[in-house]
C-alpha cells in the first residue's frame, strides 16, 4: 500500500476511522450471528411447514427473494455513505485533539500553557 493515505489524511481522523470501525464490529458481530443464526432457523423451520402443508405457496418465494435482493442492493449505497459521512463528521475533533496531544511539548516548550487552556 502506498503511504501517500498518511501523508494526506490528518492522524485523528485515520485513528478515528479505526477506532469506531472496531468498536462498531466489537459491539454488533454477537449480537448480528445471533440473528443470523435464528433467521436460518425460521427460514428453514418455514420452509419444512410450507413444504408440508402448502408445497404450493413454495412457488411464490423466489420472486419474493428476488424482489427483497434488488431493495436491498438499492439500500446498501446510501446506507454506506450515510456510515461514512458520519465518520468525517467525528473526523474534525479527533483530529484536533491528536494535534493537540501532539503539539503539547511545543506549547510547553514556548511556555503558552495558559493561552492554549483559554481555548486560542
């Protein structure tokens, strides 16, 4: 890969790109095989009574299945960007205070402690 990413992003926002994408699988990976797990259950639970009751209502799943596959791959884009916008968003503050963290000797060194406390 080419270091060029870290020469142009600001450090607080690749550390914050990061750090909320690990907390966000962190949070939702259990949590999304749990569901997962019971979608296939109810999906093949389903199908065993359509299949045993109804093998006629069979007929009218794929086109079901089609029609959801074609929504949601017109939902994924915008839900996609709608992710990222928001990680730009967060992006101005971490990247402010990683400078911040960053430039501490220098306020040190030049003794602006209190300037740099005032919020200038």
């Amino acid at each position: 890969t080419e270091l060029r990413f870290f020469d142009l992003t600001p450090t607080g926002r690749a550390l914050n790109r990061c750090l909320k994408d690990m907390a966000t699988i962190d949070d939702s990976m259990p949590a999304a095989f749990r569901s997962l797990f019971e979608s296939l259950m109810n999906c093949v639970i389903a199908a065993i009574i359509l299949g045993c009751f109804a093998w006629e209502a069979l007929f009218a799943v794929p086109p079901f299945a089609v029609v959801y596959w074609v929504i949601m791959a017109i939902y994924r884009w915008p839900a996609r960007d709608l992710k990222r916008l928001e990680g730009v968003s967060r992006s101005p503050a971490m990247s402010h205070f990683s400078d911040s963290i960053k430039g501490s000797s220098t306020i040190r060194a030049y003794r602006h402690e209190a300037r740099s406390d005032e919020g200038h």
